[in-house]
C-alpha cells in the first residue's frame, strides 16, 4: 500500500498508510478547493463538534459518579 503523504503549513510531513474514514468522507465532500474563510469556518464546526462531545461525555461522568463541586475541593487539596 502506497504512503499518503501530506505537507502541513510548518514543514511538517505527516506520512500515513491509510486514510481514516473521516478522512476519506471529507475528501469527497471537498474535492474541490475552499476559501480561506470557508475552510476555517469547517474547521471551527469540526473543533466544537468535538469540543462538544468530550463536554457531554465529562458531564455524564459527572452526573453517574454523583460528583459536586465538594468534589473538586476535594481532589485539589490531595497531597
């Protein structure tokens, strides 16, 4: 299988086998180029989209360990 190699902003050469399927569906979605202003607005959906997710995720935990503001007092003053 070919490397697919792709050169970011700052030099960076990032050297991969396969594309994710994320990868693979925004490639299609966006084969053709985007404004500057269009790609970074993409960008900041997908950064809050998953900015979102951990959110929930973190609030779930919260809620199933029953835990409360007494318990971030609680593990900021553990030695």
């Amino acid at each position: 299988m070919p490397l697919v190699e792709f050169k970011e902003k700052n030099s960076t050469i990032i050297k991969s086998r396969t594309l994710s399927n994320v990868q693979m569906e925004l490639i299609k979605l966006y084969s053709t180029d985007l404004e500057y202003d269009d790609l970074m607005e993409v960008k900041k959906k997908l950064a809050n989209h998953f900015a979102q997710k951990a959110i929930n995720e973190a609030d779930n935990i919260w809620d199933q360990k029953e835990m409360s503001a007494d318990t971030i007092e609680d593990w900021l003053n553990e030695n």
